[in-house]
C-alpha cells in the first residue's frame, strides 16, 4: 500500500525527518571535526554541535 501525499507534504516530511535524524546522530557525525567550517554558520552550530 502506498500513500502520495501532495508535493509540498512530501517535502516537508523529508525535510523534518532529516533534521530528526541528524540531530539524533550529531555525536556520532562529528561534524564540527571533519567539517570545521560549518560551525562558522550560528544556526548550524546551535544545531550540530555535539
């Protein structure tokens, strides 16, 4: 069974569960140590720092 939701629907999800996961996983990304540069970006930092 499938659903299709409307395009914007779909989007939104997506968008919303991968920042769900991220935010989840940061720790585990490390992504202030393989890509520094991001933490220059305050709403990056406020989000992926571990």
């Amino acid at each position: 069974m499938t659903i299709n939701p409307p395009l914007y629907v779909g989007i939104f999800l997506v968008a919303v569960l991968s920042l769900v996961l991220l935010l989840v996983n940061r720790r585990r990304l490390q992504v202030e140590r393989f890509f520094p540069e991001i933490m220059k970006v305050p709403i990056l930092k406020r989000l992926l720092a571990s």
